[in-house]
C-alpha cells in the first residue's frame, strides 16, 4: 500500500453519500503500482523496523531516520521517485506555538540512514485538540510513477477537507477537495480498485467508506464492516496490498490482550478483500518493546504503524 493513515477509529454509524466540493478534476490514464505483496512497518523514535511481507517474524530491515524521540516527527512511506519501490519520509510539524504551523516534508530514497533526498514545507498542522491535520501520501496523480503528499484537516463546514501537492517541486499545483465528517471520521489512503491510482477512504467506527473518483470526493463506491463493533476492544486501521493483486485492503491491528488500551498492538488482522468478513490471515509484528500510548479519549494524533511495498 500506500499508506497511510493510518489512525484513529472513531464511532458513529455509515451513511453512503459524504458531501464534497471538487475544485479541480482528475485526468484519465492509470499510474504504475508497486509490485508484490505490502510489508508492516513500526516507527519507533526515529528508528524504522520493516518487514517486507505480512508474516510473523523479525524486521529485515532497521534504520534510523528522524529526530529521536520527537513526537512531532510523523512517519509517511511512498515511491518518491517513481522507481516501484517505497521508502520513507518523516512529515515533521513546526515548533511549538507556531500555529497553525507548517509540515515539512523529508523524504528518503532509500530505506536506509542518511539525509533526506527531498525537503519542502507544504500542509497544516494545526496541532490542537480538537483540529488535527493528517499527512497522507500516495500515487494520486496518474500522469507519473511518483507518489504526492498531502493533508486532511477539519473544514469549517464539519466536513473532512483534503489538499494534495501533485509534485515535489516549488510552485506545485495542488488539488483540494472534500470527503468525510469531521466529527466521526478518520481518513485513510489506498488503490482500492487496483487501477494504480490511490483515492480517498474513510473510517467511521468500524465501517469503510471508500471511493475510487481519483483526486476528488464525492459518494462513496465501496462502504462495508471491518473490525469489531465490540467497545472493550480497541483497533487501530491500516490498508496493505495483503496479496500482491494491486488492490489495497483493510487491515487491524489489536493489542494482547486485546482489551488493554496500551501496549504493542502486535496482532494483524488482515483481508483481501474489501468487504465485510472475516480476517483471511493473522501475523504478529511487534511487542510491548514499541508501544502506542492512546490519549484518555483513546484516540490518536497519528499511527505509527504502516505498510510497505519493497521491492
């Protein structure tokens, strides 16, 4: 997969149609997609553990990449140049105070330590309580192999509101649009179709609302049940290419136990398809030795679980 989002689950019940402005249309033609199957990473301080298939076992890659220990330092990973393979990518917020503050973007070629090969500011924080903004990344543009970056913040109208930079150059164009609710919803990024082009998703309480329009909003094409509706249980959502097919699908992570708010969240529950159903698979990545700490609400700012595809 592409990414990310990888974040908070919220409740509230499905409804198809989620409002939407489009300010700019997208073209016609379809992108490359990375070949093979998505690998779970943790990011952890400033030190990235990936494993480059959803199976248990141990990291076969860690590096440091990123101020240690420092919160405001957010993981992303995408195909910054195109070449079929992701990497990773710090989104860093601006200093304390500096509201509503700027992403800096630093992104790496290779999965390994080393400065970034590409750095720009793009995006707003806006880190309070009760307005977040959420990097996101993916292939949204089907004119190049590249992936864009972006964000999603709360709009004035109560509605999510997406912006996407559509290069990593000055002066980029960018695309804004919106999808989702801000007061229930938690946006997540994937190729839901497999046509090589990510689109925008989102998450409310258990339910998956996905739509395949490439860079814009609109009704949702795709809206089905993944994950428990069980309260005591908290989940935590990523999308992978599980199985190699192109498609991104749902996966959750739980904690062991699988009530207890604090700890790995070293279970995986995965599908390959996007609909409702039992998980296809189940790995363990993780332990206790990489926790994610949730807020008295049980909710995060950011996720630092992903997917990766290596290639």
């Amino acid at each position: 997969m592409r990414s990310q989002y990888r974040r908070s689950l919220s409740s509230a019940l499905v409804a198809l149609t989620l409002g939407a402005v489009t300010l700019v249309g997208a073209p016609p033609g379809a992108a490359a997609t990375p070949d093979g199957t998505s690998g779970p990473v943790i990011y952890d301080g400033g030190t990235w553990y990936i494993r480059t298939t959803p199976t248990s076992g141990p990291a076969n890659l860690k590096f440091s990449f990123g101020r240690f220990n420092n919160v405001r330092d957010l993981p992303v990973v995408g195909d910054w140049n195109g070449d079929g393979s992701e990497t990773v990518g710090i989104a860093r917020i601006g200093p304390p105070g500096d509201f509503p503050g700027t992403f800096t973007w630093h992104l790496r070629n290779s999965n390994s330590s080393g400065p970034a090969d590409i750095s720009f500011e793009f995006g707003v924080p806006a880190l309070t309580d009760t307005l977040r903004g959420h990097p996101i990344v993916g292939n949204f543009d089907p004119s190049d192999d590249a992936y864009e970056v972006g964000y999603v913040i709360a709009g004035d109208t109560g509605q999510l509101v997406w912006t996407i930079r559509l290069n990593t150059t000055p002066n980029s164009p960018e695309v804004t649009f919106t999808y989702g609710r801000a007061e229930t919803d938690a946006p997540i990024v994937g190729d839901w179709d497999g046509d090589g082009v990510d689109t925008a998703g989102v998450l409310r309480g258990n339910q998956w609302l996905l739509t395949n329009a490439q860079r814009q909003g609109g009704s949702a094409q795709t809206v089905f049940a993944y994950g428990t509706t069980n309260p005591a249980i908290p989940e935590f959502a990523v999308s992978g290419d599980w199985n190699g097919d192109g498609a991104d699908t749902p996966g959750l992570l739980r904690n062991s136990p699988p009530t207890e708010r604090s700890g790995g969240y070293e279970n995986w529950l995965i599908t390959n398809e996007n609909a409702t159903g039992a998980a296809d698979a189940t790995f363990r990545y993780g332990s206790d030795a990489f926790p994610i700490e949730t807020e008295e609400q049980g909710s995060l700012l950011f996720l630092p679980r992903l997917t990766i595809e290596v290639t």
